[in-house]
C-alpha cells in the first residue's frame, strides 16, 4: 500500500464513530448494527476522502462469498478482503442473510470499525456453539472444509 493511501485510511479511521450494536436480532437474543446504519456513517467519510467501496458476490473455492474493497480513487491503490457467506440453506432468502452479513462485517473490518455492545465471540455465527469449539478441518483433495457452511 502506498503513503497516501495510508495516510488517507488514517483519516478515516480518525473520523469515523463507534458504532452502538441497537437492532435486536430476536431468534439469537443479541443487538447488532444494521447495513443501513454502517453505511450512512461510513460512505459520506470515505467519500470525503476519495475513497470509494465496492462490494460484490464473488467465489472462494466454488462457494459463495464477498468481495470489498476500498479504492482511492486519486491513486488508484485498492485494499481488498473476501469472505465466505455464512448460509443455512441454498435459498435466495439465506442469500441475502449472508450477503448482508458480510458486507456489515467485511466493511467493518477493513476499516477496523468499533462495534460497541453485546459481543458475543461470533457464536450467533455458529448457532450458539460453546467458543472451543473447532472448525471443522479442511479436506485436503478439494481444499473445501468437510462441512461447506463451517467458517
């Protein structure tokens, strides 16, 4: 990454709030921050600062996934992350859900966004498995985790 891309990330990350966890998802019990509110908080910043973000339905290992990324648009440098959908079932409605999902999370991420509240370590993610519990392990002849759900 160049300098003055960098330094223009800095920015951002200065400018940009804690976000508060204040929708309630009830079938799990906890809060989280919505697309919406991310977005409203997050676009006009990098805008600002020339920064434009794209999120796009991608593969990762022939399954479905995100891609983001941020572009400054006066350089042209790119900063990118992907990331598997997280799908109960292969419906449209699972879609959306985990489309979502990432993109709240991914912008979350690469721009190392605080997301104040309830913090529950993702076992929401995992349907409430304990925290010790292990991913399952990758198979080695489709370098695709035996359970193709398993993040």
């Amino acid at each position: 990454m160049n300098k003055e891309f960098a330094e223009v990330l800095l920015k951002i990350q200065k400018e940009l709030p804690n976000l508060k966890k204040e929708a309630d998802n009830p079938f799990y019990k906890s809060k989280y921050v919505p697309l919406d509110n991310i977005q409203e908080i997050v676009l006009p910043v990098l805008q600002k600062h020339g920064v434009l973000l794209i999120q796009q339905p991608c593969e990762i290992n022939q399954l479905p996934g995100l891609k983001t990324t941020l572009i400054h648009v006066k350089t042209g440098e790119e900063l990118s992350e992907k990331m598997l959908l997280a799908m109960d079932k292969q419906t449209p409605q699972s879609q959306g859900s985990g489309l979502t999902y990432a993109c709240r999370y991914s912008i979350a991420q690469l721009l190392q966004l605080i997301l104040k509240g309830e913090d529950d370590d993702g076992n929401t993610a995992t349907h409430g498995v304990a925290k010790t519990t292990q991913v399952n392990p990758i198979d080695t002849k489709t370098e695709k985790p035996k359970d193709a759900f398993a993040l």
